[in-house]
C-alpha cells in the first residue's frame, strides 16, 4: 500500500540554489503550469498572521492534487511566544493531506531546533532535508557534477579554478557555468583558459587591483578599487578578503625569499598563485608583517565595534598607501 506523501517539508541549510531547485521539483509535480499558478502560494513568515496561512492551507486545489504553500523566513512562525508557536504546530498537524506546506530559510536557530523536534515526533508527516554548500573538493566534484547535468564537461583543473573565482557559491558557479558552456559551445570541454578569461573572480580583482596600487603607492586608486569592492561585497566579507589576500602575499613572499616555488606551495589555484608571487614582489617581509599587525588592529577594532566598518576600511587603505 502506498504511502501518502508528507504534508511538511522542512528544507534548512545554506544552499539556496539547492533549495529553490528541490521547491522547483515540488512545483511541477503539481502538473500544467497554468494550475501550478493557482495551486501555489508563497508566504514570508516574518510579516504573516496565521491566519492568513491556515486559510491558505485549507484552500481545496483546483484541477489538480494537491496545493504548494512555501513559507520564507519560517522560523518566525514558531518566534513570538509559547502561543503563537503552539498554534502553528497544531496546524502542521492538521493539515489536509491535499497541502504540501514547504519551510524554508529557517535561519533562527530556536526556531529551526522546535520544527526539527516536531518533525522527529511526526515521522509520518514531515519530510526534512539539510542542504549544506558544498566547500573545497566537495564543491570542486560538485562543479564537474553539475557540468554535466548542463550537457557538458569541464578539465578537472579548470574546475578548481573555476570554484576559487566563484568562492564556492553554487548560484554564482551555475550562472558562470552556462556562460561558459556557451563560450565552448558544448563542443569540447571548458579549460583553465576559458575560466581565466571569461570568469572574473567573485570581488578578487578588485582586491588585486587595489593591492597593486597600494604596492605603487597609489591611495587614490587603492580608494577607488576598494569603493568597487563595496558596491557589491558588505564590508566584513571585503575586509575578509583583504586579510586573505595578504596573509597570501606573507606567504608568497616567505617562499621567493627561501629560493621555492609559489605556485606549488600557497594553498590556492596555479593561476592565483602566480598573480599573487607577482604582487608580493612590491612589498618586502618587513613590509608584510607590519601590515598584518595592522590588519589585525583593525579587525579587532571592528569586532569590537570601535568604529565604523568602512570608515575602518578607507583609513585602512590609505595608511597603507602612505606605508607602501
């Protein structure tokens, strides 16, 4: 005897792209797209009464199966008080077997950590799913992965290249991914070369280009590289990659400076490696160091809410132009 399918999905983790796929999936079971339009009905839990959800959940569908009701922001249906959390988990379970209640974005962890004991305690109804980004290898296996499920292939180094530009991000990676199977033409597998020149890395070029002004001394150019970086990165993720780039460059300049290889020491790509040997010869060790001290001064600063988090940033990157 066949089982019926849940009545609540509870779909957590970080990988959006995966998430939204897996809803996609949901969606087309519910048949011809004109009655998947009036069969689903999507909801932000953080500005929604209750009410609005049961009525929408005990809707019968039409000319189809069954109704898709998606809940963003779900944890704040269970936030707001005992009650509040109470009437939202006798609605779970109650639900009419012709709903399929999908949450996601569970991001509050209380509020994810009640759903999950829920959903252990209801087997029957509930269907729970962690989607994880994948990282490092695993992310690398996943870009070849996915390459073929786009009808194509990629060189395993250019896979690694390709995950260091994107910073393994799977929406990121997928759109370039299409660019670049449009670029070979599905005619032949992408190469490192196709990766290079089509794919800028995720805020690195700013960071390069900005590095080199800095190493020539140039603050209004540093300034202005580090003000593009902004427009697309929040500061702490732009001050990440700045640490990142210089304890980098540290590490590259060690290596030159004992006679070795770059490229076959740093932790990073071939083609990251070689740019940034090239950098650290505008900077010496001493160089270096007392700019990771100075790094370090502003992190902490910043972690204790000192100042600003770009006023933190252009007083970073001007003192280092005077430095340099």
């Amino acid at each position: 005897m066949d089982h019926p399918p849940p009545s609540v999905y509870l779909l957590h983790g970080d990988d959006d792209l995966a998430i939204s796929e897996f809803v996609a999936r949901l969606r087309e079971k519910l048949g011809d797209p004109s009655a998947a339009d009036l069969n689903m009905q999507t909801f932000n839990g953080e500005g929604t009464e209750l009410r609005a959800l049961e009525e929408a959940a005990w809707t019968a569908p039409f000319l189809a199966r069954r109704r898709l009701i998606v809940v963003h922001r779900a944890g704040a249906c269970v936030a707001g008080g005992t009650a509040r959390q109470q009437r939202f988990l006798e609605m779970l379970e109650d639900l009419p077997r012709t709903t399929a209640l999908v949450l996601v974005d569970v991001s509050d962890a209380k509020g994810l950590a009640a759903l999950l004991r829920w959903a252990g305690t209801h087997p029957d109804l509930a269907f729970v799913r962690e989607f994880a980004t994948p990282s490092g290898e695993v992310f690398v296996h996943w870009l070849r992965e996915r390459c073929k499920g786009l009808a194509g292939e990629i060189q395993p180094e250019a896979a690694h290249l390709l995950a260091e530009a994107v910073a393994d991000d799977p929406r990121l990676a997928d759109q370039e991914l299409a660019k670049l199977l449009d670029y070979v033409d599905h005619k032949r597998p992408i190469e490192t070369a196709d990766v290079a020149r089509l794919t800028p890395f995720k805020g690195q070029s700013d960071v390069f280009a900005m590095v080199d002004a800095l190493g020539e001394g140039d603050g209004r150019q540093a300034l202005s590289r580090l003000h593009r970086l902004l427009e697309d990165e929040p500061a702490r993720y732009a001050f990440a990659m700045i640490i990142r780039q210089f304890r980098l460059l540290l590490m590259a300049r060690e290596t030159l400076d004992a006679g070795l290889d770059p490229v076959k020491t740093l932790p990073v790509h071939p083609f990251v490696a070689r740019k940034t040997a090239a950098q650290s010869r505008r900077f010496s060790m001493s160089d270096l160091v007392q700019i990771y001290h100075r790094l370090l001064e502003v992190d902490i600063a910043l972690k204790t809410s000192q100042i600003e988090d770009q006023v933190a940033l252009d007083s970073l990157v001007a003192s280092l132009a005077q430095r340099a």
